[in-house]
C-alpha cells in the first residue's frame, strides 16, 4: 500500500520528535532532526516495509540516527582504517556506527539504486535476506551476492569521500 509524505508526516512527526528530543534535549534541534529524518525517508518512501512494526522500527531509528548526526562530535571523523575491522566483519555495520554517518550517506547516495535499495532494506530497515529477496522477487542468492557487491561499492565510494 503506497504512503503519501502527508500520511507519514502526520503518522510519525510526534513519536519522531519524542525520540529526537529524548536525544538532544532541545526542542529546536530535535525538530531539525526529525525534519531531517522526514526528507530521508521520502527519499525511500518506495521501499518503506509495509508492517506497520517495521515502519515504526524504521522511522524512529530514522530519527534516532538524524538526532545523534546534530550532537556535537566529541573526536574527530573516524579514519576509514579504524573502520575495516579484519575477521569478515562488516564494513557497512561498523561504518554505520561511527560518528561519520553523513560521509557515509553521501557514499550510499553515490551507489546505484539496485544496491542502495538492497543496503537500506538490510541495514537500515533490518530485513532478513529472505524478507529482502521476497519483496524485491528475486532468490535470497541473488540478495546476498547484490549485498556483496554493494558493500564493495560502498567502501570504495567511502574511500573517494576522503
């Protein structure tokens, strides 16, 4: 079921505000955030989870991360060496939580849309590969190899952002 900005706008902007403002305790920058959050997530309104568990999981974290991206940063951007752990952690993961989330959005940004919709639904929305390949209608192979390739692009991307 298509969403219109309005209906999401009116849904989730107080239980979006709640969360910023838990976050950064001023109301003005938690109306930032959360404004913020809003333009993201009309940007993905075509591969928004139709749960409404899951759309609330994804809009509140969406707020969550706007929120932590306005608090001061306390040291300087991570460097990308600090990020790519060995041992097959993920990359994609472990740049998420550092505190270079826009750097990370402009790489994200720069990958096609068949990889940046495959990153956002396993990331950002937490869907399982199964989830993924059965709303996307291809095999969960064909998920993971895509989630491979996208995160290959996204560390290069990453890397070009220095």
């Amino acid at each position: 079921m298509p969403r219109t900005f309005e209906s999401l706008y009116e849904t989730w902007h107080r239980p979006m505000l709640y969360v910023a403002e838990q976050i950064l305790q001023d109301h003005h920058l938690a109306e930032d955030a959360v404004q913020n959050a809003l333009f993201r997530i009309s940007r993905q309104r075509h591969c928004l989870p139709s749960e409404e568990k899951a759309l609330r999981a994804y809009v509140l974290t969406s707020a969550k991360h706007a929120a932590l991206d306005l608090l001061p940063k306390k040291q300087e951007d991570a460097d990308i060496d600090t990020l790519v752990i060995a041992d097959g952690q993920d990359v994609f993961a472990e740049i998420a939580a550092s505190e270079d989330y826009e750097r990370l959005l402009r790489a994200i940004e720069a990958l096609p849309e068949i990889y940046r919709d495959v990153l956002m639904l396993r990331y950002v929305q937490e869907m399982k590969l199964g989830q993924i390949a059965r709303l996307l209608g291809k095999t969960k192979s064909t998920i993971s190899k895509q989630l491979q390739r996208a995160k290959a692009l996204l560390q290069a991307n990453y890397l070009k952002e220095e």
